[in-house]
C-alpha cells in the first residue's frame, strides 16, 4: 500500500490485523464478496447499502467500547467493519486508535494513513497521522525522516483546517526537535494568534528562545503563560530553571534570580508538593549562594 507523506507500511512480521494490501477503489462487486469471504454478519437479501450500513454500526460499537477502554473489543469491531467494508476511513482509523493506545506506533502510523488515503479531506485522519508519526520519531533510530513525514502531515491538517491549534503545536515541536527555531517561532506565533488565550504556545515559545540563549523573550513568554494560568506547576519550575540559567550567565545580579527561583519553587510546591526534585532544589537554594544544577531535573 502506499501512504501518504513517506509513511511506511507494515510489511513482513507485522501484526495480526494490521492493514491489507487493498485496491483503490474497490468495485462494489467485490466488495459484496469481501464481505462475504471476511466473515461479515451478512443476513439474507443484503444489498450494498445493507453492508455499509453494517460497517457503521460496527464502526460506532467500536466508538463506545473505546469510550469505556474496551480496547479488544473496540479492535474487533473496528475490524469487523473494515471486513464488511474494506474502503471504511472510519474503520481504518479506529484501528489506528485503538493500536496507538496498545503502544503500536507502527501500526497505528499504518492504519491512519490508510484511513488518510480513503478520506483525503479529513483533517482529523491527517492529524492523527502526524501525531503519531512524532511520537514514534521520539524513540526510532530513523528520527529524521519520521519528522519529515510528521511535518507534511501537520501542514495537510493545517491547509484542511487553518485554524486547528493542535497541528500548529504539533508542527512547531517538530521544527524546534529538527533544529529549525525560525520556524519554529513563526508557527507558534500563528498558535498564539489562533487561541491567544492558551498558556501552551507561550510555554513551548519560551523554551525555545530559552535553548537560543533569548533569555529576556524566554522571560517574557513564561510571564504571558502564568497571566493566563498562574497555577502551573510546570511553568513555575520553568521559571526557576530560567532564573537560574539567567544567574550563571552574568546577565543578571546573581543574587536576585536565585531569590526569584526560590519563590518559583515555593509556588509550585504549595500547587503541587509532591514534587521530590524541586523540594530538593529549593533547599539548596536557601542552604547555598551557589545554585546547584538539580532544577534542570525538575523543568518540564
């Protein structure tokens, strides 16, 4: 099967279910006789509009048993309807759902762009795609291609949904993970515009000037995150780390951004104490003058 934007199927070895190699499009002769070879619930007197109609209910049996995390049973029913109905987006697409939960990147990468190449136009199939196809460049050896895929997969979702908040987040991790922080920047700009309100973008933005040594935009984008959510944790230990990282560089009276991180740590243990590593920091931080690298353990 070829997929879209270089995903690779699955091919020798691959697991019980994983997509066939089908044809595109199936002619609806074959696909009554699909149904009937793949073991589909036909009854007497089924016509064409009889087995797609199977395919979805099988389809939303399968949404409900995922809901309740049913996931063999949402698997056999996903599979059910790709039987019934081979071309089924819906079918192939909640098999990429269910192997993604059951830690099946491949897999999951195959079935999506299966759903993908059956449903073009669907914005969530693509997003899908590109999501798992970063999630699987995290942990492969072939890191770099798996983000070329997963880039041109979010920009489809985008050019299908301009608006959609996730890809552009998506893609931006993307970008600053292959090293490219222009780009990286101007897509989190267009996150920001999309849903000014959400702390995420000015989060990610500010990790990314922070790494390029941009610590006074970093500041400024951590400062924009808290305005909007100042009960984040992870922000607060961000904010730490940055003072810190501030104090080290000479840039900044030393004294000062320790006394700063203190508090940012203070702040996140009252939100959240059960944090070991942040306690671990903010005692060194009262006991010493000189900051000790532990907070980095403790950042997002």
């Amino acid at each position: 099967m070829n997929f879209p934007f270089n995903s690779e199927p699955l091919t020798d070895g691959r697991r019980r279910g994983a997509p066939r190699q089908f044809a595109l499009p199936a002619r609806s002769s074959l696909v009554l006789l699909a149904a009937l070879l793949g073991g589909c619930q036909i009854p007497s007197r089924m016509t064409f509009q009889n087995i797609f109609q199977s395919a979805e209910h099988h389809v939303q049996h399968g949404d409900q048993l995922l809901a309740r995390g049913d996931l063999d049973g949402a698997r056999k029913c996903f599979a059910s309807a790709e039987r019934c109905d081979p071309n089924n987006a819906s079918a192939l697409a909640g098999l990429g759902r269910v192997a993604e939960k059951q830690g099946q990147l491949e897999e999951a990468i195959a079935y999506h762009g299966a759903a993908l190449k059956y449903a073009p136009e669907n914005s969530t199939y693509a997003l899908a795609l590109a999501d798992a196809l970063r999630h699987l460049a995290a942990t492969s050896l072939d890191r770099r291609k798996l983000l070329e895929s997963a880039i041109r997969a979010y920009r489809h979702t985008l050019s299908l949904a301009p608006d959609n908040y996730v890809a552009a987040l998506g893609l931006a991790q993307c970008y600053r993970q292959r090293g490219e922080f222009d780009r990286a920047v101007q897509t989190l700009r267009r996150a920001q515009k999309i849903d000014p309100s959400n702390p995420q973008a000015h989060t990610m933005l500010a990790a990314v000037y922070e790494s390029s040594q941009h610590f006074d935009a970093a500041m400024e984008e951590y400062k924009l995150a808290l305005k909007f959510d100042r009960d984040d944790p992870a922000v607060h230990n961000s904010l730490a780390a940055l003072n810190l990282a501030m104090a080290r560089s000479g840039r900044e009276n030393a004294a000062l951004a320790r006394e700063r991180a203190a508090a940012h740590c203070r702040r996140s243990l009252q939100l959240d104490p059960d944090q070991p590593s942040v306690r671990m920091v903010l005692a060194e931080l009262q006991s010493t003058t000189e900051p000790l690298s532990a907070i980095d353990d403790a950042t997002p």
